[in-house]
C-alpha cells in the first residue's frame, strides 16, 4: 500500500515512510523511518502530514513505503 502522505487517513503508526525535515524543505532530501506519532490533526494537508519517527525526527510524510522497498 504505497501513498504520498498527504491524507492522514493512510498513515498509522508502524508505517515506514519518507519524510522531510524541516531542516531539509529546501533540498527535498528525504529521511526513511517508522512512523511513531502523528503530529497533524486535519484530514489532508498538502505538503504531507506532519508526523514523529520512532528515532524522535519529525517531518512531512512525502511518501509511504510498501513491503517490498524496505
């Protein structure tokens, strides 16, 4: 089940993602992680939602991993 991580909807926690940084908006480079919190509270948020990772980093998930590209 691959997503963009734009609707909160398809993200729980367990779920590996991709997320930006804050610290890396301008490069777009991309940090992989479990998903531990989720920080945003709407439905849907265009840059991604806001979450925690098990390691503390929070960022925007850009894009949900499936099984196969862990």
């Amino acid at each position: 089940m691959a997503g963009n991580g734009k609707n909160r909807s398809d993200i729980r926690p367990g779920l590996h993602v991709d997320i930006v940084l804050k610290k890396d908006q301008r490069t777009g480079v991309t940090t992989r992680g479990v998903v531990k919190d989720i920080l945003t509270n709407s439905l849907f948020h265009p840059h991604g939602i806001k979450v925690r990772l098990q390691d503390g980093q929070v960022g925007r998930v850009q894009s949900i991993v499936d099984g196969t590209d862990i």
